[in-house]
C-alpha cells in the first residue's frame, strides 16, 4: 500500500504526526499528495482512457506495433502525445510490439559483375505509371528455419506492385519470374527504367537481357545498399507480422497477403 495513502486511511484515528513518523515521511510530503490528489486522479483516468485506445490500435496491427508506430497513428489521428507517455502507458498495460529476429541476407554482390548506369540515383519518384520501377527481394521466414523467398517489382508513379514472385530459392528465376508478371500485368515495359540493388541475380547477365527484350533499361545504385525505400517500406509493412512470428506455411499462404 501507497505510505500517503496508509495516513490519509488513518489519520483520524492516529493522528497525521503519529503516522508520517512511524512510516518515515515528512508531514509536508503528505500535505503535497494530498493537496495534489485531484490532478493525479485526473492523469491517471486520462492514462487509461489513452491505455483503452492503444489496445485497440495494438489488436488492429495484430499486435506489431510499438511505441513509435501507436505515437504515429495517434498523431495522425490530430492527437498530440509524446512518446515517452506513450511508452510509460504502453509498459504499464502490458503491451509492447514485435522486434523483428536478425535479418536474413538477400543482397549478395558479384564484384566481377557488369557495372549497370544509375539511371535513378535517390530520386524514388516518376512523372507517370510505367517509367520507374524498383526490383527487391525478401525473405519469408517459415517454422523449422527455413524461408521462401519473394520478389517484387513496383511501379514508383503509383507505388503499385505490378509484379511478384515467391519460391523456396533466390537464384535467378525468382527475380526474372518477377519481372515476367510486371510485364504481363502493364503489357510492356518500353522505356522502363527498372532499378534494383547490387545482389547477384540482378547483375548477372540474364536478368539485363531480360530487361531489353522487355524493352526497358537496367540500373542499379552508384553506392551499395537498398535498392529503394518504397520497395524498403512495402516489405516491412507485408511482412513484419510474419517476420516476427513465423509460421508454417507454403506459397500459398502468402499469396492472398500480397
């Protein structure tokens, strides 16, 4: 029990004095809680009205967000709110957001591979669909350590993803499996800028070639590094759930969430 709140239970019948003595307090703290009681009882509804919200953003994000992402979503929401109240209510419900396990490497580089132009350089914009588009890979994590892999080909006009693949392997296939549905999904690619990271089955010769029979231009970053943060965003935001929590599953249990 509360030491303030043991005097004020009892004051009546032993006296403030008495009490603050035996419990080791001075009068004039006890004086300050109580004079301050009101305010306090006030925060702490405001606390747990503010706790009622945050479970129910956290259940929304079936329990992936932390601190930064519930502050995001209040301050969108015209709420302003610091993130240290927000991490004080969210330790004192319980609740906390996932903490992704250690990456899995996708990006290997070839240093013998054909230097490709920068043709976008940090400019992860277009003036229109079907100009600029950025290739990527990541890894699906399954029970047992094992992963799928998936491919994505977006379009950085609309942010669309216009092409995917998933396999069990990140050899070439999967990226020029890819780059087959964004071409079958927007009916060609002339003209088409399509930039993507380092790793080797982008700069190997294959995927190149399939980018002139495409019609489009092959370019990669002049530094080492992500290919681009949209594609960088779209997979954290798919696939942190089950980066976080594998599962068992197959190709076609991921194929509805993408």
């Amino acid at each position: 029990m509360n030491r303030f709140q043991c005097v004020a239970d009892h004051q009546r019948r032993y006296g403030v004095k008495r009490l603050c003595t035996i419990l080791g307090i001075a009068r004039s703290s006890f004086c300050y809680w109580r004079r301050t009681a009101a305010g306090r009882a006030a925060r702490q509804a405001a606390d747990a009205a503010l706790a009622a919200r945050m479970r129910a953003v956290h259940r929304e994000s079936d329990g992936t967000y932390g601190v930064p992402r519930i502050t995001a979503e209040f301050r969108e929401a015209g709420e302003r709110v610091n993130h240290r109240r927000v991490a004080r209510v969210m330790r004192q419900a319980g609740l906390a957001g996932l903490r992704l396990r250690r990456r899995h490497r996708t990006t290997v580089a070839d240093p013998a591979a054909v230097k490709a132009p920068d043709l976008i350089g940090r400019v992860f914009t277009a003036s229109g669909p079907n100009t600029k588009y950025v290739g990527d890979i990541t890894c699906l994590p399954l029970d047992g350590g094992k992963f799928l892999y998936l491919a994505t080909v977006i379009d950085l006009a609309s942010r669309r993803l216009v092409g995917w693949a998933v396999a069990d392997h990140m050899r070439t296939d999967l990226v020029l499996d890819a780059l087959t549905a964004a071409e079958r999904t927007r009916g060609s690619l002339t003209g088409a800028v399509m930039h993507t990271d380092h790793g080797t089955q982008y700069t190997g010769w294959a995927f190149a070639d399939a980018c002139r029979q495409a019609g489009g231009r092959f370019a990669v970053p002049a530094r080492r590094g992500p290919a681009a943060a949209p594609s960088r965003r779209f997979m954290a935001l798919l696939w942190r759930p089950a980066a976080a929590r594998p599962v068992a599953a197959s190709r076609a249990f991921f194929r509805p969430g993408v």
